[in-house]
C-alpha cells in the first residue's frame, strides 16, 4: 500500500476516533486514484445526515457521494448499478469503492462490501469509527474487525496530549453518558475524542453531578 492507493482487492478497515482525519484520508485516497486516471465511486450511510450527500472533512475540504447506502440497501448490488453508470460515463471500470462512516453499515452490508473486494475483485476502502460514546462497538465496525482484511488505525490526540479512544459525547456543551446509539454531530450534540483516563474522569464528574442533582 502506497499514498492510499492499494494494488490488492481486499476489504480494508481504516478507524479512529473522531478528529483523526478519516474523512480527509478518504478524500485523498480518491484524489490519488483520480491523478492516476482511475475512477472510483464514494459512498457512505444515508443515516450520516452531516453534510447530506457530501463527505465533510473537518479541514474543510467537501466531496459530493456517489451514492447512498440506506439500511435496507444491498451494497453489491448499488455499488454494481453505479459501477455501470461510472462505466458509461467515463469508459473505464471502477477501480476502489471508498466507504465513509462505515460504522453505520449494518453487519449483512460489510459482507457485501467483501463481496465487492474478494468477489467482483475491486479493493473498498471503509472509514470510520469503531466505537460509540459508551465505548460499545458499532454494529458495523464490529463486522469490519472480524471480516476485513487489513486494518489501520488512524490515531488522533486527547486533550492532555496522549493518544485519544472513545468518543465522548457533549450535548449543550455538557458531557453525557446516557442515550441513544446514535445522534449525529450538529449544534446540539457535539463530540470531543478522549484518553482513556479523561474519558473515565469526565465519566466520574457526570455521574457526580447527576447524584447532586
């Protein structure tokens, strides 16, 4: 593997915690390709409603999908009606399929995405986190760990300077550790990446706070 271009149709897992660059490795992944010549397709979860139908990368740097993945969707079969249209247009087979927010896969579309790469031999890049602001795994990243191939850590800071795990979750600028699975970054909810240590500090503080209250 070299400067995100991959030679080998396998299922690749690249994870980290919020803040890590993911989207940003993803967008460069298609831009290395693109310089090359070859096409890729972008996909990611229509449940990601940040950015409707773009990848947004915190740097700034914004890309349109090729197609969303809604729940009940077969992957191998969208990401074969879009290869067809790629085709078409451009006169060349895709060469990468490029997942972002791949925890929201569900466990049968990850099976389907190792179709794509081991089937229909086309590498598939996912991105994504691996767990949420519980520390509990996402279905689909739990999928990702057990089938893919390879798998890359993406790794990003924690305030106090050593390496960030968990996702903590803020809603009106205070953490929180009860709710939903899911609740997509916005201007109420917001999400800070933590140690271990500050996770379980921030943790010990709500929990407190809750007693008292």
């Amino acid at each position: 593997m070299s400067n995100n271009i991959v030679d080998v149709s396998k299922l690749y897992f690249r994870y980290g915690a919020m803040n890590s660059g993911k989207s940003t490795a993803l967008l460069q992944a298609a831009y290395n390709y693109e310089e090359r010549s070859q096409v890729v397709l972008i996909a990611k979860p229509s449940i990601d409603i940040r950015g409707d139908k773009a990848i947004v990368s915190r740097l700034g740097v914004t890309r349109e999908v090729d197609f969303l993945v809604v729940p009940e969707a077969d992957l191998r079969k969208d990401f074969a009606d879009y290869s067809k249209i790629a085709l078409e247009r451009t006169g060349k087979p895709v060469a990468c399929l490029l997942i972002d927010e791949a925890q929201f896969l569900t466990p049968e579309q990850v099976d389907q995405a190792m179709q794509v790469a081991v089937l229909d031999g086309v590498p598939v890049l996912a991105y994504g986190i691996r767990g949420d602001f519980l520390t509990k795994g996402f279905p689909g990243s739990l999928r990702l760990l057990e089938v893919a191939h390879s798998i890359e850590e993406l790794k990003t800071i924690c305030r106090c300077g050593r390496k960030a795990l968990f996702n903590a979750r803020l809603v009106d600028s205070r953490f929180v550790f009860a709710g939903d699975q899911v609740a997509i970054d916005g201007f109420d909810v917001t999400y800070e990446s933590l140690c271990a240590g500050c996770y379980l500090r921030e943790q010990a503080n709500a929990n407190h706070d809750s007693q008292l209250g």
